[in-house]
C-alpha cells in the first residue's frame, strides 16, 4: 500500500494524518512532512496520527523522535496519536513514549 499523508488544522493544532505504509521506502516522503509540519507551527505542539497506518517502520518513530527535538527547540512539541492496542503497547514497551506523548485522539493531543 502507498502512503497517504494529509496536513489538516483541527482546533488549533497542526495535524499531520498518515495512512498506508511507512516504510524504507516511504520514510523521507515522511521526514518532509514532519520537517513541514514543525517549521510551519513553531512555538506550537503539532500531531501526527498515526492511526490510520498499516506499517510503522522503527526508522520512522526515530523521525518523529527528531522532528520532536526541533519542534521543542522551537518552544513547541510534537504528539502522536494512536489507538490501536497493538501499537500503544509497542510504544510503551521500546520506550518511545517515555520521549514523546502518546495521545488516544486529537481532541486529546496538548
């Protein structure tokens, strides 16, 4: 499956939503929309939902890891949603979610 990544405001947060696989092959299509995505909301926290993704390759939680670190150089910061079981429990468990919060929806994201 292709990747489907969509730029939306809801409330006042800048959401990213992906779809489709993130993969070797998907992941710097990936990294610009984050880069996008912190550099247009500085000072902001930005959300990526990552809900609607098949795949999540390991190399792609390293970039939100980064765009993170930017996003908080910047006076902002960055949230995931994702409300699978599955997923939630593989972002407890190799402790990304010590580094960046892991919302159940966007309404929730702050």
């Amino acid at each position: 499956m292709d990747l489907g990544l969509r730029r939306t405001v809801i409330g006042k947060r800048h959401v990213l939503i992906v779809s489709g696989d993130v993969d070797l092959p998907t992941v710097p299509r990936f990294n610009e929309h984050l880069i996008r995505l912190v550099a247009d909301a500085p000072g902001e926290t930005v959300v990526v939902d990552i809900d609607g993704a098949d795949v999540f390759d390991d190399s792609a939680l390293g970039l939100i890891l980064g765009a993170a670190g930017r996003a908080r150089s910047l006076g902002g910061d960055v949230v995931v949603v994702a409300t699978g079981e599955r997923m939630r429990q593989r972002l407890s468990e190799n402790g990304f979610q010590r580094a960046v919060t892991v919302s159940s929806s966007i309404a929730d994201a702050s």
